[in-house]
C-alpha cells in the first residue's frame, strides 16, 4: 500500500472513488452533489493557498481510498485545528489497513502543521467504520447540529 499526496493523473481514480463515498451518505440522484462542488473540491487539492487537503491510499497501482482535511483556527488552541471531512476506503479494500493508514498519515501532516488535534464525524450507523474509531480516537461526547441555508 502507498499513502500519496493525490497526482492531477488520479482524477479518474479519484471520481470513482468520490462517487462511492457519495453514494455511501446517500448523495446521489436528485441529493447528488452539483458538478461545480465536485470539481472545486477536486481543485483544491492541488491549490496552495486553500486549507483543504488531499491523500490518498494506492494498492498495486489503484486508488483505494482517499481523505480530504482541512485545518482552521479555533478559540481554544493557537495552533490550527484538522478537521478531518472525508474518509472513504473501497468495498473490496476494506480490513486491510487502508483507513487506519489514511487517518495516521493526515494526523502526521496535522503534526507538522502544529495542530494540537484531528476530529471527525461519521454517522451514528456507519457501525464498521465506528469500530475502527472507538479503537484509535477517543469519542467526544459532543452532537452536531446544524442549519441548512
């Protein structure tokens, strides 16, 4: 397995990958993502100037899996926060390692960025990935909401 900055060549890979994930949170159909948010997230990747970041995971020459994260200010800390926003690891590619990889790699470039903590969220029935969290994270106890605007 190689854990990789994404390459512009990856897009393809990436897309397949990205609509999975989409699919997995039911964004498809008429809840699909617009094309714009798509293309913009993929264009961040490579953008220095955005906080949003991309890895991801290749196993005999094939994207596997991908996280993208991000880093911003918080008013607890003064070094950043990395807010982990999407992991996402194929069907076939899963118990191998490939989450756990991706997670220790964006928490090795939250380190260097003097991030003090990575966070993230996953729904409350995504019961396999929230095996692998309660093993490596600590929960926090805290529930989200939110206002659609």
């Amino acid at each position: 397995m190689i854990i990789r900055l994404p390459r512009p060549d990856d897009k393809r890979q990436w897309l397949a990958l990205w609509d999975g994930y989409n699919r997995f949170y039911e964004r498809h159909g008429p809840t699909a993502l617009p094309d714009e948010v798509t293309e913009t997230t993929w264009r961040r990747s490579f953008d220095e100037n955005e906080p949003v970041h991309a890895i991801v995971a290749e196993i005999e020459g094939r994207l596997v899996g991908f996280t993208h994260y991000l880093f911003h200010r918080s008013t607890t800390s003064i070094g950043p926060n990395c807010y982990l926003q999407d992991l996402f690891v194929l069907e076939e590619a899963r118990g191998r390692g490939v989450a756990s990889a991706l997670i220790d790699a964006v928490g090795r470039a939250a380190k260097e960025q003097g991030a003090q903590r990575v966070y993230w969220q996953t729904h409350e029935n995504n019961q396999r990935a929230r095996a692998l969290y309660d093993r490596i994270a600590e929960r926090s106890g805290f529930l989200i909401y939110r206002i659609t605007l």
